[in-house]
C-alpha cells in the first residue's frame, strides 16, 4: 500500500443482499416520505406514492422506523385542534355522526324551527294572548251574578265609577317621543285648545318642566343598556323595560299624591289632588295624561260629548318590533267614551282585527306593510263603523326633531267625509273630500307631506292621515347605526357569529402577512386554512331564515281567531 504497489480500479459492480420491504438503495435507507415498498429490492422505483385516497385533506405523511411497508401509509394530521382518524374538528365529527352535513343541517333546522314553536307558545301561556284576539266579552249588565247581592253592589260600583270618568273627561293629552334612553318621552309647553279653559297656561308650563325633568332618564341607565347591548342583547332589553316600567311608576306616584294640581282652575280639584291621571301602554311605548272636570267649573258646554271631540286621535302603542309590535290599547274610559256611539261588542271586535294586521307591521318596511291595515280599514272596519256615525283613518302624529314620529287613528264623523270613491290602478279607496281637505305642510329632513292641519287632527297634535295616496311619501328611513342595530338584535341569540366573521378576516390577514410574500394564494377560500369563513356564514343565514319564520308566520299563531283574518267582511263581523 505504501510502495506504490497500487493500481488504478476497473469497471466493477457491487454486490450485496437485496434490501428488505420498506428499503431502498445501496445503504438499504427508508424509502421517501409519502411512499411505501412492499417488495424486496434496491431500486427507488419499487417505492411506491401512498394512495391520496387514504389520507384525509387535512392530514400530513410521517417517517416511521424501518419504512413503509404497506400501502397504508402513517400520517398526523396538520393541528392539535383535528382529531385522527379523519382529522375532523368536533363539529364535523357531530355532523358525520348524525349522517354528513346536508342531513345535520337539515335536522338543526328542523331542531329551531320546532324551538321557535315551543318558546312561541310559552310566551302566549307566560305572557297571555292579546288583550282584545280572543273571544268578544260580553256586555257589562251581563257579568253581574244577580244571586250575590254584595258582587252586584260591587259591580254597579265599578260599572257607576267608569260612567263617571267618561262623563267628566275632558282631554287625553299624548307624551311624545318612543321612551327611549336617547329620546325619552315628554310633554309639550303648549296646552291644547280643549283644556284652555280649565288650566292656568303658566302653571300648566311649570307642570310640564316637572314632568318631563322627572321623564327623563339618567346618564348612567343608558350607559347600562348601551353596554348590555353589545355584550347580551336580551338582558338590555330586559333593563329597558324594567327602567320603563319604574319611570312609569314614577310619574304616576308624582302626578297623583306629590303635585299639587296648581294647573287646574278647579278649587275642588287642587283641594282634592284630583282631575289628572298619568297611565301607559302595557308595552310602556305610550304614555299620556287625562284630565278631568272637578265640578266646580259651571261650564255647561263641557265636557263634551263624543261628537263634538271630533276628530279624536288615538295613538298606537308598539314600535313596529317583535317584541313591542304596533297595538291598539283601548282603555276602560275610551271604550266607555266611544260606547257612546259603537256598542263595546263591536268596538272590541274592530279592536281584534285591526291588532291582528298591525302584527305584522314593522319599522323599516313601514310603506309596505301598511298597505294591507289601510286596505282593511277600507274593506272591513269603516263600511260597518259607518253605520253608528264614525269613521277610522290610519296616521302619523307628534313628529319630534329626531325624526320620530307615532302611528295611530284618527276618528270622526261619518258624515264629514264624503262617500269613498275608486282609487285607479291602486285597489282602495280615497275620498274627494279628504283630499280637498288635505294641505302641503313642511316636515322634518324636508320631507313634504300631505297632511291635515293642526286643527283638525284634534287636540292640537301635529300630524297627518296616512291613505293610499300618502303612503308613497311617508318617511321610514334608517339611520347609519342601523347595520349595527341589526346585528345585535338578530345575531347575538344564535351565537357569535358575526363576532366570528370579525375576528376571523382580522386573524387571518394577520397569519397570512407573517408568511411572507412566498404565499401568493393568501385569500383563496380554496386552500384548508381558510375554510373560518364557513361555519359562522352558515349561522348567520341559518339565523336570517330562523328571523323570517319568526316574523312572517310563527308570530302569528298567537292570533288565535283566525276568523281575524277573514277576506269576507261579514264573516268577520258574525265571527
């Protein structure tokens, strides 16, 4: 070796043991990732690519001691958060589970449509059907039971105490604004023309500041509810209400044993606290104020009679939502007042009817959902009101500087309106005389209006009727924070899905410029790790179908009469 005894090596070949299955090459090394030998042998071409088809999309091949030996090849999947053996994550393997996607959808759709049924039928035994959707009671004389002599003493009572109020009532005076932690219900300055006489104009504006200062709300209740909102909706709602319902309380406790009725011309009534009453809505949306004759005036012309209090104005509760929708709340002592010409049967029935259309209006939609309540009063409520002297118009009332503004009637004689003529290409109708009697006033934002002026909608009350030829005009708008508006109170009951979606394009973009420029693909919806986007998309419509349902036909099954619904007006009346 070290005498220069060597030579230079000739063409040989090597030779050796074949190498065994999972083994390539000279050195017999595993075959590559992702192949498997099943053969002995020392050619690379006898590993074979591992079949795609047995490796889910999500999973990644492994090197395993001593190679691959079968066509089954070892992997992992890509993350912690799948699990093997299919790399699902736990809601894809509750999907399999349950047959694949196409039928677990349709079981959880099934699944919240019948939760939708269960919690609408508990929310009718929990909080009781509509006041005036079930059967029409009977008249007053007849609830009496005549063989207990102290219960019928006791009804004549209550029976002599309501005949007294609506004989003594003067004016119902309505708070404006929707109650709101924003925008919270007031009085304005100016007295009505029907309670000039019995107030002192300078004392009735001092009442006025005091009722609205003690209507307002403090900063720290909205601050609560803004915060609510954003975190649980449905607890926001909720202190709303409670904070309504106190505020409520409170002005009827101030207005009944803490002012002194300075207001009031009335001796007898500034001695006895009486002759003012502050009662609500039972959705807490409207408020008003009554006043009464003390008895001591010596006024012969007051109080007036239903004819001469026309038009009257009564405004509907309800802000046109499904938990507060548009109603007609008809009192004891407006019953009793419009018993003078309708019989209370008959009024209750309207009363019925007319709740059940405005079910199904809502804010937002206003110009469209309107359109069958305005139609029904034209089929079904006037022609047979119209036979005891009255006539029911839909309008708006009491516009505030926000833009807000009520819906409710407006109620006068029949023969003050002429009788009702075709309205062309539009299906209802429209008289000649209302629209003779229609003036151009300016409007909030510049909107014009055809409205009635201040005089004849009664009371006082800004507003104007709302018919087939105002409706195009009648301004619904929605504000800027109404995206946001409708996200919380839609989204949130289902669960986070738009909190997802967010949080989802703000991660990824995050994930997708810490790869680098290398990723060129970074938002193609293709590749796995942008698959975020689909479960909570899926939510979000599967919560827009579950809204519909709500609104379009759940909802209504609290209607129980569906005589209500009747085409046939006579049906309707003889239901």
């Amino acid at each position: 070796m070290g005498s220069d005894g060597g030579h230079d090596g000739k063409d040989g070949t090597v030779t050796g043991k074949e190498c065994p299955e999972g083994l390539y090459g000279i050195f017999c090394e595993e075959c590559p990732i992702g192949t498997y030998k099943d053969t002995n042998g020392s050619d690379i071409s006898l590993c074979q690519p591992c079949p795609p088809e047995e490796i889910p999309h999500r999973g990644t091949y492994i090197s395993v001691r001593g190679g691959v030996t079968q066509p089954s090849c070892p992997y992992v999947c890509l993350s912690e958060k799948y699990h093997m053996p299919y790399c699902y994550t736990p809601l894809e393997e509750l999907m399999h589970t349950f047959g694949g996607p196409w039928l677990f959808g349709l079981l959880l759709s099934g699944l919240l449509v019948l939760l939708a049924l269960v919690l609408s039928v508990a929310r009718m035994k929990i909080i009781g059907t509509d006041e005036f959707s079930g059967p029409v009671p009977p008249p007053h004389e007849s609830q009496i039971d005549h063989s207990f002599p102290f219960l019928e003493s006791l009804n004549e009572v209550m029976e002599s105490t309501r005949t007294e109020e609506s004989e003594t009532h003067v004016h119902r005076m309505y708070f404006m604004g929707p109650n709101t932690f924003g925008e919270p219900w007031h009085l304005p300055h100016s007295p009505p023309h029907r309670i000039d006489s019995i107030v002192y104009e300078d004392a009735f504006n001092r009442f006025v500041d005091e009722i609205n200062s003690l209507a307002a709300y403090q900063w720290w209740e909205g601050s609560v509810h803004s915060i609510l909102a954003v975190l649980a909706y449905p607890f926001a709602w909720s202190w709303q209400q409670w904070r309504r319902r106190k505020k409520v309380q409170q002005l009827r406790d101030f207005v009944r044993s803490e002012y002194d009725h300075a207001c009031l011309r009335s001796c007898r009534s500034r001695a006895l606290y009486e002759g003012l009453k502050v009662a609500a809505t039972p959705d807490l949306m409207v408020a008003y104020v009554d006043f009464f004759l003390g008895g001591d005036e010596k006024r012969p012309d007051l109080p007036l009679r239903l004819q001469q209090r026309f038009p009257m104005s009564i405004i509907f509760g309800g802000d046109g939502s499904y938990m507060a929708p548009y109603s007609l709340h008809s009192d004891n002592l407006l019953t009793s007042l419009l018993g003078q010409s309708v019989p209370a049967t008959m009024w209750y029935r309207f009363i019925a009817g007319l709740n059940a259309y405005l079910r199904t209006v809502h804010r937002g939609c206003l110009r469209i959902t309107l359109l069958p309540v305005i139609n029904w009063l034209g089929t079904h409520a006037n022609p047979w009101l119209s036979l005891h002297g009255i006539r029911v118009d839909l309008a708006w009332f009491q516009a505030t500087t926000s833009g807000y503004y009520q819906l409710g009637l407006i109620v006068n004689e029949t023969n003050e309106v002429a009788q009702p003529t075709s309205l062309p290409n539009m299906g209802g109708t429209m008289t000649i005389e209302e629209l003779s009697n229609h003036q151009t006033v300016q409007w909030q934002g510049g909107q014009q209006y055809t409205a009635w002026s201040r005089r004849r909608i009664g009371g006082g009350i800004g507003g104007g009727i709302i018919n087939l030829y105002t409706l195009p005009s009648l301004e619904d708008r929605k504000d800027f924070s109404f995206p946001i508006y409708l996200i919380l109170r839609n989204a949130r009951p289902v669960g986070h899905e738009v909190t997802a979606l967010i949080y989802g394009c703000y991660y990824y973009q995050i994930q997708s410029s810490s790869r680098g420029p290398q990723n060129l693909h970074a938002w193609n919806f293709s590749t796995e790790e942008s698959g975020w986007w689909l479960f909570p998309t899926t939510l979000l419509i599967c919560k827009c179908i579950q809204a519909r349902f709500v609104d379009r036909h759940i909802a209504n099954l609290e209607v129980q009469d569906r005589t209500l619904y009747s085409n046939d007006p006579a049906k309707f009346w003889d239901s």
